[in-house]
C-alpha cells in the first residue's frame, strides 16, 4: 500500500484583514507555488498557441493544467508510460495539475451514460466508447505523472433541479471514497509524490454545498476543491457559494476554484479564500482578438486600434507589451497570421498571472480590499 496521503506542503503565510484573501505557499515534487495562483491551461499537453519556453519565462507560470480526458485518448497512456510521464513528454519542469475528466465528460451529455459505477461515453474524436471510472482516474493521472490529481465526480449543470443535484452528489461523494482507496493502494510511476485533492459539488443548493464540504474536509487531503460553479449561474451565486463552502474547508489547505474564470471572478473568489484558479479564457479569448488589460477589455479586430501605435498594456507587465503595438496586432488578425492569436494569448495568460501576483503581493501590504475595488471597475471597461 502506498502510505503517502498529504505529500505536499501548504503553508499560509499571512491573510488579509478586511476580507478573507490568503497568501500561502504550496511546495510539491517539482517546485514550489505562490498562492493565490492561476493555472494556465494545458489541455492536451500544451498550452494552446503558446511555446512551453514563453508559458515558464515570460507568462511566469509556476504550475499549468493538464486535462485527462484529453490525454487519456491522445496521445494515450502507453505512449505516457514510455515517455516517463508529461513532465518528460512536453519539456515542462513545474508543477501539474490534472483534473479527472468529469468535467468533459460532463459536457458531453448526449454521449455518456452515468451510474455508481462510473461514467461510460463516446470519444468526441472518433465516437469509440470508454469508461471512467474512479479507480482508473487515479491509474490513468498516476500515468500522466501530474504533482496534484483530481477525484471523479458528476459536474451537474445549471439550473438543475433539487433532486438531482442530491442523487449527483451522492454519486460524487461515492467516487471521492474509491478514488482515496485506489490511490492509497496504488503508487506514483516516475518516482515522486503525487497528492489528490476531493471536489465539492451541490450545484447551488446551500445544504448540499454544506454537506459536501463537511464531508470532503473529512478526508484531510492534501488541498480541497470546489466544482460545479461557473457553468451558467449568476456571478453573484457564485461568489456566495464560494464563500459558503470556504468557511467549510480547512484554512491549512489549499482551496482551488475550477473552471473560474474573468479576472473580475478571479479577485471576488480571491477575496472569499480562494488560493488556485485556472481557466481557457485566457488563451480562448486571446486566438479570438480579446485582450485584458489594467485598464479594461480591448477587441483588438475593431477598427479603432487601425492606427494606434500604442503598446498593448502601458504597465507594459510582458515583453509582448513592450515589443508590439496594438495597430500591428490589429493587422495580424486582419490578415490571419497565426502570429496574432500567440501574441495575444502569451500577454492574456501573463496578464492573468501578473492579476495574482499583484493580488498577493497586496495581501502582504495589507491594501488588497481598496486595490481590488479600484481594479474591479477598470476590469469591466470595454475600451
């Protein structure tokens, strides 16, 4: 039996007096994460249009996600094993994060069939059927090697109505104790530690968020995280969820928010307790012409940046900021150059992380509530 259960460290280093905001740190087998943190999203190994060299050295990511669903049908686990895991497989030297699938397979309603056992459905590539269930989740993560795994569980949708979400989470909590058995008696493949973290689900019934997040707290894993929000509520049931379910889970282990989201969403959760975030907008939003920037939300395809030589952001927090001018972006997505989508997703992705730094680096100073209602409004702006 593997013995490890918490094998990576979480310290909380100081927490904001006007709101709950906390500044942590979060030491794993491939280095160590400076929360509140945001994850950029890896997919399929990688992070979408942008080199692995620029998501580590200009991005300043310090932990990315993995997704495996993805992985799982490609390149697939053999390939994985061989190749020693994704760390070797995509040349990144941080840490990972893998979730377990369920939320893809959850977007993909039409395709799948859900029971206690677990979850069969079609792959979206070629329609062949596979199932998930939580004992080889935690088999196919210990294959892709991530530093943090997440448990199989049921992402419902909204709205959703009472009696499901509780049949939903009964199943969830079901998956959570047979993924802990599956990874208490199976070991890592590539010889460090890997942690697993529990997911709180209850849709947006407060008795049910109540009730997940007592029993995942009871489980003492190494961080804990909340799932089912940011799939179509109101942002500010969303916040109050958060919240609920913060003052649940314990304060000496990271709390991640999954799927969140706008850098607004992002501050609001870091001010109810949140530590990890990760999200596509960035990268999405970015091979789309949208741009975050300190002083609002810029389509870099209208015709009024045509002839603005101005860099992109004036805070100039990228050397994309530094090098580019919105006209020539502009131009790049006018003419369809591939070069446009990259520029504009290494400077979201390093907007959302300077976002989080900047948020912890005002935890420390004591200013975070004033900067993050000086920010907010900014953050809206569609300039």
């Amino acid at each position: 039996m593997w013995t490890f259960w918490n094998t990576m460290e979480f310290k909380l280093l100081h927490t904001d007096k006007k709101t709950k905001a906390r500044a942590g740190q979060i030491t794993t087998a491939h280095g160590v994460i400076e929360t509140p943190i945001f994850m950029p999203v890896g997919t399929a190994g990688s992070v979408k249009a942008i080199h692995m060299k620029d998501v580590r050295d200009d991005a300043k990511a310090q932990i990315i996600l993995g997704n495996t669903y993805h992985l799982f049908l490609r390149p697939g686990l053999e390939i994985l094993r061989e190749a020693g895991g994704l760390h070797r497989f995509n040349g990144w030297d941080r840490p990972i994060l893998t979730d377990s699938g369920g939320y893809q397979v959850y977007s993909l309603s039409k395709r799948r069939k859900l029971s206690r056992k677990g979850v069969v459905f079609q792959s979206h590539i070629d329609g062949s059927y596979h199932e998930f269930t939580p004992e080889n989740v935690i088999d196919t993560q210990r294959a892709i090697g991530a530093d943090t795994m997440m448990v199989l569980d049921e992402c419902t949708p909204y709205p959703c109505d009472y009696e499901y979400a509780q049949q939903s989470l009964e199943i969830t909590h079901h998956w959570l104790d047979r993924c802990i058995a599956q990874y208490q008696n199976t070991a890592p493949l590539y010889g460090y530690s890997q942690s697993l973290y529990p997911i709180v689900q209850g849709s947006t019934y407060k008795d049910l968020r109540i009730k997940s997040a007592e029993y995942v707290a009871s489980k003492n894993a190494g961080g804990n995280a909340i799932g089912g929000l940011a799939v179509g509520e109101p942002h500010d049931v969303m916040y109050e969820m958060t919240e609920l379910v913060c003052g649940i889970l314990p304060e000496d282990k990271p709390r991640y928010l999954m799927g969140v989201g706008t850098p607004v969403n992002i501050l609001e959760s870091i001010a109810a307790g949140i530590d990890q975030f990760d999200c596509v907008m960035p990268t999405r939003n970015g091979r789309n012409g949208m741009l975050f920037t300190q002083e609002g939300i810029i389509n870099i395809k209208n015709k009024k940046w045509e002839n603005d030589f101005s860099v992109i952001d004036p805070a100039g927090i990228s050397f994309v900021d530094k090098q580019y001018t919105k006209a020539y972006l502009r131009h790049l997505f006018a003419s369809r150059e591939i070069l446009g989508g990259m520029i504009a997703s290494l400077h979201n992705v390093r907007f959302y992380l300077w976002l989080v730094e900047e948020a912890r680096r005002k935890i420390f100073e004591g200013t975070f509530a004033e900067w993050k209602e000086k920010m907010i409004p900014r953050l809206k702006t569609r300039l």
